[in-house]
C-alpha cells in the first residue's frame, strides 16, 4: 500500500458489541469488555500503519440513556482504561483528546478525561480521540453560540476551530462495524468528505486484518472533494 494512500485520520463507530456477547450468550458487559480490548489493539496497528489521529465512538450522548447496569459496566471500563492502560499509551509518546460533553458524566470520570488529556506527552506522533457523551449535533450548536456570542461572521476555518475537534484535521475515513450504514450523530460536520466504510464485522471481531482491508478500500477510492479531475 503506497504511504500517501494512508489517511491521516480514521474515525471509529465500534457498533456491535452487544450482539457479540449475545451470541456468546454473555452480557452485553462483556460485549464492551471485549471491545475494549480490541480498540487497544487496533489504535496500536493504526499507529503502525502510519495514521496520526484516531478517533473512537465510546460513548453517544444518546447511549446515556442505556439501563444503569450497561453504563454501570461501561464507565468501569473508561475508569479502568484510564487509570491503567493509559499509560501504555503515554509511553509510546501518544495523546488523549476527548471530544465530548463531561458535564454529563460521572464526576470522577469527567476528571480522569481532564487529567488523561493534561498527563499526554506534548509532542505526541500519534492522537487518540476519545468520543464520549458526544453528539455532533450538541457541538454543532455550541459552535454556533459561540460564534453568535463573538458577534461577527465566520470563515469555515474560524468555525471548524470553535468544533471540539478543533485543531484536528478532518477524519479522511470513517469506519462502522455491525451493519448499520449510517453516522449515528459522529462528526457531521467534520464527514463532509470523508471516506465512509461499513463492515457487517462486530466490533470485537474487527481485528487488524479487518481495518487493514478498511485501508485497502481507502486506498482504492479517487477522492475528489468536489472537483473534477
Ligand atoms: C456500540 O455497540 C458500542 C458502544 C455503545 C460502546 C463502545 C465502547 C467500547 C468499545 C469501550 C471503549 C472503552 C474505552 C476505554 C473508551 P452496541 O452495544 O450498541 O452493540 P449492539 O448494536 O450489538 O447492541
């Protein structure tokens, strides 16, 4: 694969890991314990496969309103990612961001997010984001009551900076797992061009060969962002 077809950025919709555990005849529990563990495994081969920012759907605003013990499940696992695994991460010189509302969220998570964010080596090769009680939406509209509060007329690039992902460039592909062929709220606004990848794979199930056809597929496609050749 030609290192200029690699793209910059990838984002994540890691659906599928309830059905996963329910085929196990598992909880959905452990669903998400597994994709947890696949997430680690696959922003450790896109990093070696040259991309530079990484973005995961961890948590929607909308998914909020699972049964406590789902989120109960679910937020053991973003305080035991990061307390611990995170420090993996830093050691191989990479960076958490987080794009996301953490006022709605476990006060102690909210600070973990905060400290995970701050702890990150400053020049970091390689950015995780970390989508959590995200909506695109929600930061579609603080952008824009930010902008009105300045009380002048943006240019694109003035409002993109005002977006969480602010700083970011835009996600060059997206990628959903468990075959649903849609952006469920993720990044709208920063998709515009974005390559989109839907895969029938469950998310536990989509490992490192399964993204590696995901980069094929990248690689194949003519992107011409509106023009003509
Ligand atoms: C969607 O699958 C997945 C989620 C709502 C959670 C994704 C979270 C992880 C993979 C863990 C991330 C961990 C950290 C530390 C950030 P689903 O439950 O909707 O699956 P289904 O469609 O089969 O029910």
């Amino acid at each position: 694969m030609a290192e200029n077809n690699i793209p910059l950025h990838v984002g994540i919709i890691m659906d599928g890991n309830g059905r996963w555990a329910k085929k196990r005849l598992m909880p959905r529990s452990f669903g998400h314990k597994s994709g947890m563990n696949r997430m680690i495994g696959l922003a450790e081969h896109a990093r070696a496969r040259g991309i530079k920012f990484l973005t995961v759907y961890a948590l929607s605003t909308e998914n909020l309103s699972r049964p406590e013990e789902e989120l109960d499940g679910l937020f053991g696992l973003f305080r035991k990612y990061f307390e611990t695994n995170i420090k993996k991460l830093y050691a191989d010189n990479a960076r958490v961001k987080v794009i996301g509302d953490p006022s709605g969220l476990p006060s102690d998570i909210a600070g973990l997010l905060k400290k995970a964010e701050e702890n990150s080596p400053a020049d970091a090769e390689f950015t995780l984001l970390f989508a959590i009680n995200y909506g695109s939406r929600a930061e579609i509209l603080n952008a824009v009551n930010r902008a009105v509060e300045g009380g002048k007329k943006l240019t694109e690039e003035e409002f993109s900076s005002l977006l969480y992902t602010g700083g970011i460039p835009c996600p060059d592909m997206i990628i959903r797992t468990g075959g649903e062929c849609r952006l469920s709220n993720f990044l709208m606004y920063q998709a515009a061009y974005s390559e989109l990848y839907f895969t029938d794979v469950l998310f536990p199930d989509f490992t490192d060969a399964e993204f590696d056809k995901a980069l094929e597929s990248y690689a194949s496609r003519e992107r011409r962002f509106g023009k003509i050749k």
